[in-house]
C-alpha cells in the first residue's frame, strides 16, 4: 500500500503542477526566460523527457515524505495537509529562492515555482495522509 500511496501522491502533485502552470503559464515563461512556441506553450513542451523528469522528481519527494510520516507517526487527511504544507513552504521554497536570489532570478519566478513546490507537497501530503 505504501508504494501505491507514493505513486499516488506523486501523480497527484504532477496534476497539480499542471494545472499551477497552465494558469500561470504566461508570467511563468516570461520570468524564466523560456521562448513561447505558436501555439503559446513553452516552445519545448514536445520534449517529453521533461515531464519525464518531472514524475520521477514528484515520486521521489513523495518517496521521501511517506518515509518521513511514517517515521514521525503522521496520518490522516489534516496531519498529511499540514505536514506537507510544511515541508513545501518551510524547506523546499526557501532552499529554492535562495538558489533564484543567488543566481539573479526575477520574483515572480521565485514566487511561481516557490508556490507550486509548496502546494505541490502540499497535495502530496494531503493524499498520503488519506492512504
């Protein structure tokens, strides 16, 4: 069941990130530089090894948050949504703007990918704490 639970979780982040970028996908693109294709997606969205990436990336988070709740005794939909809010908005965001303030980013990048890496394991804790 853990290893569903990962799985999961992390194709749950996955569509949440999806959605997260759909939505800000504009502002997104012009903070970080990435070229707009004709049909207004990024011009490398044909390039599936980034999504590819990107799941491996969500299932090892997720690998490593059910190894930590585990370890800390965190169950149940409240536990898993506070835990994983933690973990977004109090190590993942700040490590990454950090790397974005020394590297010169803009803020909106910043905020942008601050966000989903904090709503991201947010969804991620939410459906671990359910399963």
């Amino acid at each position: 069941m853990e290893l569903v639970s990962v799985i999961v979780a992390a194709v749950a982040s996955f569509a949440f990130g999806a959605v997260w970028y759909m939505v800000l996908g504009d502002r997104w693109m012009a903070a970080a530089g990435v070229a707009k294709g004709e049909d207004g997606r990024p011009a490398n969205a044909a390039d599936k090894s980034t999504y590819i990436i990107a799941l491996i990336c969500a299932l090892i988070v997720a690998g490593m948050m059910r190894h930590i709740f585990g370890l800390s005794g965190i169950d149940g939909a409240v536990k898993g949504l506070v835990a994983g809010f933690g973990i977004g908005a109090f190590l993942a965001t700040p490590w990454l703007v950090t790397n974005y303030t020394f590297a010169d980013k803009p803020s909106d990048l910043k905020w942008i990918d601050g966000g989903y890496a904090t709503f991201g394991c947010t969804v991620m804790g939410l459906v671990l704490g359910i399963l």
